[in-house]
C-alpha cells in the first residue's frame, strides 16, 4: 500500500486550529487564576478593592469581574469550535 499524503493547505489548517485551541486553553487556565485573585480580593478589601489590570489599568472588582468571566466565556468558545474543526477533518 503506498502511504496516503496530506495536502499542505489541509495540515496547515490543522496546524492553525491547534495553535488556537492552545490559545484558549492558556487563556482560560490565566483567567481562571485572575478569578481566584479577584475572589481574594473580594474577601479582603469588599467591594472597594481594586484589581490592576496590566493594559487597562486599575478597575473596581464589579467590572474586573464582567471582564473575566468575558474572557472565560471567549476562550471556551474558542477552545470548542477549534475542538470541532479539528474533529470535522478526517484523521491523517
């Protein structure tokens, strides 16, 4: 049997949509220890603490929250639809 080879546009799509479900999952594991310092936060100060954020700057834990959970919710969707265009692709 002669091996079958993969069409170069075909890899590098596959290339592509792990590179982004590696993204997502970075994403989603530093934006859920983001949460675990808000809650902290949280706990100590109330609801006057402040979270820094390196980009925006300084924000109250009620918005710091909205852009976390945000960000959770972009990088699982991210995370899935990568998962499902890798699974439409027939296996190498």
């Amino acid at each position: 049997m002669a091996p079958t080879t993969i069409p170069k546009t075909e890899c590098m799509t596959r290339i592509w949509w792990l590179i982004v479900f590696g993204a997502a999952c970075y994403g989603f594991g530093a934006l859920s220890v983001t949460a675990d310092e808000l809650f902290g936060i949280a706990q100590f100060y109330g609801p006057s603490g402040l979270y820094y954020f390196p980009i925006i700057g300084p924000r109250g834990l009620w918005d710091s929250w909205v852009y976390v959970f945000t960000g959770l919710a972009v990088c699982l969707f991210l995370s899935l639809v990568s998962i499902l265009k890798l699974q439409r692709q027939g296996p190498p």
